[in-house]
C-alpha cells in the first residue's frame, strides 16, 4: 500500500477544498486534495461566484484572469409572484470591487483557481483519489485512508479538513453529530434555450401552486422547478407532456420550447437539505464548507459561504501549520468564525422556505401576499437584501501569510513551541548521529 504524509490534506476537491488548498500552498504549507472524480466537469452545482468571492479573487491577484472566462454578470434578482413584478435584490451598491454575480461553470472556477495553485511547490491535487475512512492516533485523527486507480493508500497529515459536501464520508467517519432543519421542497434542475427577447434577469417565477426559477446562461436558462419534498415520483408519473405543460403555465413565453425536454434523465434533482454539525472539529479534523453545514440554494450562497469558510479557515491555520502546532483550540476559533454567518443565512433560508411552502396550497392564479407589496415599498429594501445574497453575514478577507488573524501572544506561543519542537528534534538527531 502506498503511503506518504502531507502537511495538510483536504478532502473534496469543491469550492471550498481548491481554495483552502489554494491559500494554504499560497502560505507555505504542503498540501494535497484529494478528489473522488477524474476531473472538475460535472453536473450543474451552481454557477454563482459572488461579489464576496469576487473580492477574494481581487486580494489573490486572480481577479482579471478569472473575469476573462466567458460568464453572464447580474446586477439584480427580480421575481413574478402572479401578476405582481418585484425586485428582490440589487447588486449594484454592494461595497465591494464587483457590484454583479458573475455565472460561470463551477467547472470553470475550479479549473482556473487549481491551475492557478499548481504555481505553488505545496500544492498537490490528486483526481480520481477517493477518500473512504480516518485514520486515528489514539484520540487523534492523523490521516485518511483513501482508493486511488493505483490502489489504496494512507496519507498520514498534521490537519485533515474534511471538504467531502454535504454527504461528507469524513464527518460521517468521524460521527460528529449533525442538526437537520426540515426543508419542505427539493429542486429539478433543467436547461431550456433562452431567445434574446426573454426576460433578462427574472429568476424566480410563482403562480398556479409552482415556482420556477429561471437563470439567464446567455442562450440558455438553468431552469429549476421547486417542487414538494418527495413529490419526484409523482411528477413523473403524470408523466412528461404534464411536466412540460406545467412549465409553459408559469413562464408562457417557453412554451415554443417546452419540447426540448423529452427525457427525465435531463432533469436532476436537488434534494434541498439545511443542517449543520453542532462541533464541527475533533483533534486533528476540521469540517467546512458543506461538509459542515449544507445550504438550501436560497439566495444561491452554498459556494460563497464555502469559499469564505476556506479564506477564515487558511486565516487562522496558516501559521500554527506551518509551526506544526495545530490544537484543539484552534480549530475551534474556525468553527467560532465561521459559525455565526452560517447561522444567520441558514436562518434566512429557513423562513424563505416557510413563504414558500404558501404557494404550494394553491393550484390555480396567485395574488402577491400584501405583506410582500409593503415590503417592496420600504425604500433602501433591494439593496439591503442585494447586500445579504451578494457580500453576506461577516465577509472574510485574505490575511497576508504572515499575519494570520490570531491573537499576538497566541502567534508568539505558537512560535515559541515551534522553535522549542525544532531544538528538540535537533538534540535528537545529533544524539543519534
Ligand atoms: C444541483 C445543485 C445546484 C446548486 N446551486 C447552487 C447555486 O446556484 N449557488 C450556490 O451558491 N450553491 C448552489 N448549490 C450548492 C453548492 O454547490 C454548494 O453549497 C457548494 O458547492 C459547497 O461547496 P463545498 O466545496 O463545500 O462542497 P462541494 O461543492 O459539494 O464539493 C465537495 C467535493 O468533494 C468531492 N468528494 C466527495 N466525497 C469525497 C471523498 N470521499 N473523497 C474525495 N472527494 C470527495 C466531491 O466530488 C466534490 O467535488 C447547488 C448544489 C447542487 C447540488
């Protein structure tokens, strides 16, 4: 069995494993993600890169370089509840460098940002490497056991950061418990071709006990129905020309197009999960990302807050990596970081779900709720909520590599220990030499 050892090795090669491999090579420290599949190309799993992240990109000197990929910029969410047309959210005084989300492949983000981090001696991505168990030193967890096409091997680390998504075999290996919040809907994600006089920027679409969400990809929309938690067996028993007519009701300028879905293989479906772990550490493991809190894609903020989780996780670890001084303690100050935005959106989500499980009461033509049109009257309202989805609750900035946010006394106990474990290791070798 091969076996090697890392310094840090990150399991799930998604929004949040590339960056924090990204950012800790970036600081000095070996890294190696390990990546179940052979490559970043896969189903549709959000296309939305925040202007949060967009700023992250800009303090990584990456900014231009990823704006030159080919994407659509949004600078407002609009939606249709019946007749009433309501702008929900406007990008376009968010404080931050882009005021727009820009929609790419997620494929695309995570080729550019681990091509960029193979610049980096540290950096390791290893594709086609499945992580599949934990392995434990008394009460530490000291690396992953994981199968590659090679065979299986052992990666012993200082720090194992599970990025593994919301069905993370890591967190489930480690047992750390888990806090589900019921989530009454689950999506169908579809394509369907976009002609240049449809609407720009609607997104969401509500009538007639439906809604559908429409995400302008240029000649296409990403298309998704929310439909009743479990109800996926019914729609399809009802069979494909119902589908398809159910599409044409809500959004009518498509059904020149509704045709284009003939198969249910085109549809994939989201089941819409909001949980997260009550501690998302243990000695030597630290949960991020999904595999720490799975998202609803309300707001479509699952890749932004995975991104931010990986830029306050590389704040914090950087150094006590690079000393080899990673405790308890610190993975906690992560979690303690990190845990107070992930709250509040999934509180959010939450109560967006709650609205939205009104419409399903309905079969036939809604009327916008006049709570809704009071609401759309509070001046400042669009911006405030452009702000919640676009820039989010505590947003993280890349600290230079040798200031990680850590208390001075903290850092100079950390050196400290560091240069005392080097003595140590010195004495030794000369004692054998
Ligand atoms: C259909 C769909 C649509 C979505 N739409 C949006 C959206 O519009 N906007 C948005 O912000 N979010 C959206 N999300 C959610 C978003 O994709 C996630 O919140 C975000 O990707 C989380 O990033 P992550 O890095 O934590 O995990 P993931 O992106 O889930 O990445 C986990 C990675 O780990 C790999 N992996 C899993 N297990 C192992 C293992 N044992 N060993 C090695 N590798 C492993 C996986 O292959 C994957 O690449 C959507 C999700 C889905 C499924």
């Amino acid at each position: 069995m091969e076996s090697l050892r890392t310094g840090c090795c990150v399991v799930g090669g998604g929004p949040a494993g590339v960056m924090l491999g990204y950012l800790l090579a970036r600081a000095g420290i070996k890294v190696t993600v390990l990546e179940k599949h052979g490559d970043f190309f896969r189903d549709f799993r959000g296309d939305t890169v925040h202007p949060s992240t967009l700023d992250i990109m800009h303090e990584l000197g990456l900014l231009d370089g990823l704006l030159q990929l080919p994407h659509q910029r949004v600078t407002s969410v609009s939606a249709r509840i019946g007749d009433f047309d309501f702008e929900a959210a406007d990008f376009r005084l968010v404080p931050a460098r882009c005021k727009f989300v820009a929609l790419m492949p997620q494929w695309e983000f995570l080729n550019f940002l681990s091509e960029r981090a193979k610049r980096f001696d540290g950096f390791e991505l290893r594709l086609q490497h499945e992580a599949t168990g934990l392995i434990r030193d008394g009460q530490r967890i000291a690396g992953v056991e994981a199968r590659s096409p090679a065979g299986p091997l052992e990666i012993e680390a200082d720090l194992v950061v599970a990025c593994d998504g919301r069905h993370s075999t890591m967190r489930q290996s480690a047992r750390l418990s888990v806090q589900e919040f019921g989530v009454p809907i689950d999506v169908l994600w579809f394509r369907i071709s976009r002609q240049p006089h449809d609407p720009e920027q609607v997104l969401g679409n509500i009538n007639y006990g439906k809604a559908l969400i429409l995400i302008n990809r240029g000649d296409y929309f990403q298309a998704g129905l929310i439909i009743r938690k479990g109800t996926l067996e019914q729609i399809k028993a009802e069979g494909i020309a119902a589908f398809r007519q159910n599409i044409a009701q809500i959004a009518p300028y498509l059904r020149d197009r509704v045709g284009e879905i003939e198969d249910w293989d085109q549809l994939k479906l989201l089941t819409v999960q909001i949980n997260r772990l009550r501690r998302w550490h243990l000695p030597g493991l630290l949960c991020i990302g999904d595999a720490a809190h799975a998202m609803s894609p309300a707001g479509g903020v699952g890749i932004n807050l995975a991104i931010q989780d990986a830029v306050a996780a590389a704040n914090i670890l950087a150094l006590p990596l690079r000393a080899g001084q990673i405790t308890d303690l610190i993975l906690k100050r992560v979690q303690q970081r990190r845990e107070f935005p992930t709250r509040v959106t999934q509180f959010l989500q939450v109560n967006a779900h709650k609205a939205l499980n009104a419409v399903f009461k309905t079969n036939g033509p809604i009327q916008a709720p006049w709570q809704l049109k009071v609401f759309d009257a509070l001046p400042g309202r669009k911006w405030i909520v452009g702000y919640i989805v676009g820039v989010g609750v505590r947003p993280e900035h890349v600290a230079d590599a040798e200031r990680m946010r850590i208390p001075r006394l903290e850092r100079a106990a950390i050196r400290f220990g560091a240069a005392i474990g080097a003595i140590i290791k010195t004495a030794r070798l000369l004692r054998t030499a």
